[in-house]
C-alpha cells in the first residue's frame, strides 16, 4: 500500500468514527431524555393517585387526635368502677390501642406530622397519669374533674397536634 491510499482510506474512516461518535451521543442525550420524561410523568400520576390516600390518612390522624382529646376521652370512656388506677389504665388502654389502629398512616404523612401525633399521644397519657399521681384525686372522678379542670386552663395537647395537622393539609394545596 502506498500513501495515496492509507490518505484515501482515512479520509473516508475519519468522517465515518466523527458521525458515529455524533450519533451516539445524541441518541444517548436523546434516550436519557426520554427516560426522564418517562419517570416525570409516572411520579405526576403517582402524586395524583396518592393524594386522596394521604388525606385520608390526614382524617383518620384528625379522627384520632379528636377521640384522645382529654375532654372527649373522659366523656366517652366512663369508669367502670370507683377505682382511679383501673380507670387510669382503662383510659390509657383506650388511647394506646386508638393510636394501634392509626398506626399505618405514618408512611402516607411526614415525619414531622408523625412526630407531632405522636407527642400529643404521649402527652396526653402523661396529662392522665400525673392527674391519677396527685394525693387529692382518690377516685376515678375525681381523675376526670382533675384532668378536665386542667383543659379549661390549657390547650390539649391533641388541639395543638391538630392545627398542626390542619396547617400541612392546607399547605398540600
């Protein structure tokens, strides 16, 4: 082979591996293009899907957040005896197993709103136990007088927890 011909050769070769490279790269740019917009749209339509679930979940937290109200609790779980420590537990018990029942709901709202519920829950028992704790509560009514004299001097913890829950529903929108 002479020079003529390694020229010629690469004058057709160069243009070649120039317009491949051309090529592949924009069919690259183009397949990942298209991938993005592939998931865009199954994340819109996932959001969409989603969004009657999660405020479902944001009802059933309110729905909660109202039934361990201490005002609430203490009308609608009556003692069943005079006792103030079976009434403490049966009260506690109530509010434990209310909590049990919503637990699924965290994986559709935020941690944050979680945590607020959460905290509402535990005040809430600590509310009922300090009230069962004092030396002048020594009956199961005496226990509710004690805790629903407390609430007309102060928020529930669960009043707090639900505007909370009602601020990030309404920033959903």
């Amino acid at each position: 082979m002479n020079f003529e011909s390694i020229v010629s050769l690469f004058s057709y070769t160069i243009p070649t591996i120039v317009t491949g490279l051309i090529a592949y790269y924009f069919f690259k740019e183009h397949t990942k293009n298209e991938d993005g917009r592939r998931r865009f749209l199954l994340k819109k339509e996932m959001q969409v899907n989603a969004m009657p679930i999660r405020l479902q979940a944001y009802e059933r937290m309110a729905l909660f957040l109202e039934r361990i109200s201490p005002s609430k609790l203490l009308i609608r779980v009556q003692p069943t005896s005079t006792d103030k420590d079976d009434y403490e537990l049966l009260l506690i018990s109530t509010i434990e197993q209310e909590f049990e029942h919503n637990l699924s709901q965290q994986i559709y709202i935020t941690d944050d709103c979680w945590s607020v519920i959460t905290t509402a829950k535990n005040s809430t028992i600590q509310l009922i136990r300090k009230a069962a704790m004092l030396e002048k509560t020594d009956s199961a009514n005496k226990i509710r007088e004690v805790v629903l004299s407390e609430m007309m001097e102060k928020r529930a913890p669960s009043d707090t927890a639900l505007s909370y829950v009602k601020k990030e529903v309404s920033d959903m929108w």
